[in-house]
C-alpha cells in the first residue's frame, strides 16, 4: 500500500459531515531579484537608472542627500528608506548635490504574471522607520549567506519588508489631517505674524472645536501652546547668536507687547531674556565634528554623537565624560534626544526633524556645505559664550597657516597640485572638494595647492564628493597625493596589487616618491584640533 493510500484509509474524508472550507490564497505579486551596496551619489543614480524597470527599495545607512521624484523633493538622511516604481527614476539634486555622502542598499523586485495592477505602496516618501530600516539590513545579511538552510530566508524577510511598506502606505493614505499638516506649516511661515485658531479653522474649512481636537491629538499641545512654543524657542535661537534688543524680538516672534514676551519667555525657560545667555545650557550635538568643535572650545556637551574611532581618543585625551551615540542613533532615535533634557540642539541643516526637534529645544541647525569651518566654529563659540576661546583657536590657526607657508616656499617652492584619496577598499575611493573638510580645505585654501585637473572639470567636486573606481583613479592624479589606504591588511594588499598593475605606477608622484600615507581617522574632521593636526601632518610629510 502506498504512502498516499495508507493516509486515506486512516483518515477519511467525512462523507455525511460537512466539507472543510477552503481558502484561497492571496496570489504572488512581486518576486525579488537582486541587492547592492551603493557607495555615492553616482552609484545611486547609476543603480536607479540600470534598474529602472525594476521596482527598487532604497535604504540609506548612512549620509544625507537630497532627491527629486516626480514633482517631488526628498531629503533622505541615515535609516531612511525610499520604495520607487518601476519606470520612474529618483535623481539626486544637482545644485549643491550630496549632503553628506550618501551609502546604503538598493533592493531590485519585479511583478509576477499576476501583479496588481494597483501600485500598492504610493509615491516615493522618505519613511523614517527605524523597524522597515532593521528589515531591509536583516535581508542584506540573509543574501550574503549562501548555506543551503538559508535559501529560503532572503524570500520570507523580502515579504515581510514588503507587508512592512505596505502597511506603512495605507496608514498613510488614511491619515486625516492633510488639512492640519498644511496649517502646520503656515504657523511656521508666518509665525510672525497674528494667528488665531478661529481663522485658522475657518481657512482649512473644519469646525474650531474639531480643528482643536485634531490640533492637540496630532502635536500633544493646544493651538495656543504650540504657537507660544514656536515663538520662544526662536528667540532663544536669536539669543544665542546675538543680543537683540526686545523689540527686535517681538518683531521676530510676533508679540507686539514686549513685556508680553518677556513674561511668556520667563515662564517657558525660567529667566528673562535679558539673562538668558548667561545661563549655563545642556547641549545635544547631533554631528561628529560639532561634538569636536565643543570639545575643543573646552565645553563638554550633555549628550554628543561620537564615532568609534573617537572614544579612544576621548579616554587618552582624560575628557569628562558625557552620554555619547552614534550619529546613526541621533537621527533616528528623537527620544534620546526628548528623554536628555536638553536645552540646546546642534547639528546639520537641513534636518527631516527640524520641527520635532524645536519642540523638544532650541534648534541650532548650520549648512556646513555653504559655511566654511571656521565660520561654523566661531559660531559655536557664540552658542556656547566661549566666542573668545574660538578666536584663540582660529588666532592659533592662522600663526601656524603662515609658518607652514613659509616652511613650503623654502621646501617645496611652487606648489603645484595635490589631492587626498580616501581608498573604502580595492573598489575604490572618496576624492573631495574644498567644502567637505577631510583636509582637502587645507590644501587648497590655506596651502595654496590647486587640485588635479580632472577635479575641476568635474565642476561641483570642488563643493562635493565623488567616488573614483580604481581603474579610473588615475585620472585624478596631481603632484602630490596623501592616501588613506583600506585599514584591513588583507584588502590593503590586494589594492596595492591592483594599482601596480594599472596606470598608477607610471604616475609622476609616484615615481617621484611624492605619495604619502595618512591615516584616513585624523583626516576625518574639520574641528580646530582636528584641522591643526591635519595641518601639521601633511607640512611634515612634505618637509621630511
């Protein structure tokens, strides 16, 4: 008797009772098919382009970038995620590019014979939801894994990514309060001038009682505490940089009673503007290089975003300790930063969270691409009251400009054309502009080096990045090159083959001993320490 038969004989189909209900199952509408590291700006738009007819899910792991889509504009920062239809395409803006160089996974699937034909996920949206993000890095690892009890894994965590984005989609499309999202922002654009809840209602066409329910559901505040919120926390803003006059302030804010502002000010932060300044303040840094900056101006931050590399630095330095994240952490995780108490927040402009940010405290946010290091410094200086203490650093900086100048001009004499090479493996490696720190600023603005001439027919690589395959690096030669080399000894040595096998060794640098080593961790920030010890780093490598 067979298998199949001896199963029937034992268990029969109930022939007088009634039939099980069967089910049908919902039909499979996407397949997956490939994922991939990309590692900047060009291999993002490269990847959307050879994938345009294929559905893509974006993940950024970390960096910032501004895209456009459709007639839509997105700013994507570290733990975004961003689905797109097959056959649209997501550019990145062009004007000043990249943010921050911008990596992550891109994720390729395509529709089944029986796909919907509805597109399930709605247009592209920059979702900031650290669960989507974790399931898409699950689903990396999972595709790395090629044992054969994981052949069935990257499908199942593909489909739950998928239930994820669906999900988030329809909530989205349920939500109610487009009316609110649009009043939101015209309190932010015309917070300086009368609002009231009533025409506030009567223009978004609800009911002011049902306009103050909704208001204080989606902000956790009244119409009234949200507005006297905003206000305050823009002049404190204002405070911090300068010493406005009241009046001055209640143009900003718009209260025309100045003793009107003051009380309101006294009871939100509990001193009166006047003093507000002189008050010592907990402050948040949300960025590597500002936690820097503070620690150079000998102000210890509360809480501070901290790379790995930094901690150690920390420790050796006998710095007093402070609550320290990864940059990582602070974009995503806003309730650190709510739970810290915080008086202060610091960071990078622009910010996906800048309103949720203001609420918790006073929103610092600089364009370091359009500011120079300096200028971000002294502004720190200005935040923290230690204003003299930056101009000291920056006196010291120049002093030090001017005698590496002059070590230069009886060195080295002309100066010629240099360029820092960050390599991420045998793949390749970051070259970058003067706006970007990573000492190319040094180079080129205090040294007095110009950049190879492929940098300058790249045109905005002089404000940008780029990543450069090994086999096109070459091209970006100049008379001096500093190199940050892969710090894995095995990837070292593979590109080290690699680049006596190609063009590279018929370089006029190389053969002219004119090739330094760096390390790519001290190159990395554009703090005053950091940009001291970059400085001197590359004068003794081209004196020695």
């Amino acid at each position: 008797m067979s298998y199949i038969e001896q199963s029937e004989d034992q268990h029969p189909l109930t022939q007088n009772g009634p039939m099980h209900e069967i089910r049908s199952l919902p039909p499979v509408m996407y397949k997956l098919r490939y994922l991939v590291h990309f590692h900047d700006q060009e291999a993002f738009s490269r990847t959307d382009e050879d994938w345009n007819r294929l559905h893509v899910i974006y993940v950024v792991t970390s960096g910032q970038a501004r895209l456009i889509s459709m007639d839509r504009n997105l700013t994507v920062n570290t733990g975004s995620v961003v689905v797109r239809q097959a056959g649209t395409l997501i550019q990145h803006e062009q004007t000043r590019g990249s943010l921050s160089p911008v990596q992550g996974i891109a994720i390729a699937f395509e529709g089944t014979d029986i796909e919907s034909p509805r597109w399930p996920f709605g247009t592209p949206a920059s979702i900031a939801n650290r669960g989507i993000a974790d399931m898409a890095f699950e689903l990396m690892l999972a595709c790395s894994k090629s044992e054969a009890p994981g052949l069935f894994k990257p499908h199942m965590l593909f489909y739950q990514l998928l239930d994820a984005l669906y999900d988030h989609s329809v909530r989205s499309s349920r939500n109610e309060h487009s009316w609110l999202d649009l009043v939101i922002r015209h309190i932010h654009d015309k917070v300086d001038h009368p609002l009231t809840r009533d025409q506030l209602a009567r223009d978004a066409n609800v009911s002011p009682e049902h306009f103050s329910r909704e208001f204080k559901k989606h902000t956790g505040l009244t119409f009234v505490e949200y507005v006297t919120r905003l206000r305050i926390r823009l002049a404190q803003e204002r405070l911090l940089f300068a010493n406005p006059t009241l009046q001055e302030l209640a143009q900003l804010t718009g209260y025309r009673d100045i003793f009107y502002l003051s009380r309101k000010f006294k009871q939100m932060v509990g001193t009166a503007p006047t003093f507000y300044r002189k008050t010592p303040k907990k402050i948040v840094s949300l960025t590597y290089n500002y936690t820097a900056s503070l620690l150079a101006l000998g102000y210890t931050p509360y809480m501070g975003a901290v790379p790995s590399w930094m901690e150690d630095k920390l420790a050796q330095n006998g710095q007093q300790s402070f609550i320290q994240h990864s940059e990582y952490e602070l974009f995503t995780r806003l309730d650190l930063i709510a739970d810290s108490g915080a008086d202060v927040i610091i960071g990078y402009a622009p910010h996906s969270s800048t309103d949720e940010l203001r609420q918790i405290a006073p929103t610092i946010l600089m364009p370091f691409e359009k500011m120079d290091w300096q200028e971000q410094f002294l502004q720190l200086g200005r935040v923290t009251g230690l204003e003299n203490n930056a101009k000291v650093l920056l006196s010291r900086y120049d002093q030090l400009q001017a005698d590496a100048n002059h070590m230069l001009d009886s060195s080295i004499g002309t100066r010629g054309s240099a360029i820092c090479i960050f390599w991420t493996g045998k793949s390749g490696a970051y070259v970058y502009g003067q706006g970007w720190g990573r000492a190319s600023h040094i180079l080129y603005q205090s040294l007095g080096f110009t950049p190879p001439a492929r940098m300058e027919k790249d045109g905005q690589l002089l404000t940008g990045y780029v990543h450069v395959p090994t086999s096109d690096i070459h091209l970006y030669a100049a008379d001096h090159i500093f190199m940050a080399y892969p710090s894995d000894p095995e990837e070292r040595q593979a590109l080290e083959i690699l680049l006596s096998q190609g063009q590279w060794s018929s370089l006029g640098a190389v053969r002219n001993g004119q090739v330094y080593e760096i390390e790519a961790d001290m190159f990395y920030g554009f703090d005053p320490l950091s940009v001291i010890e970059q400085l001197q780093t590359i004068v003794h490598k081209l004196t020695s």
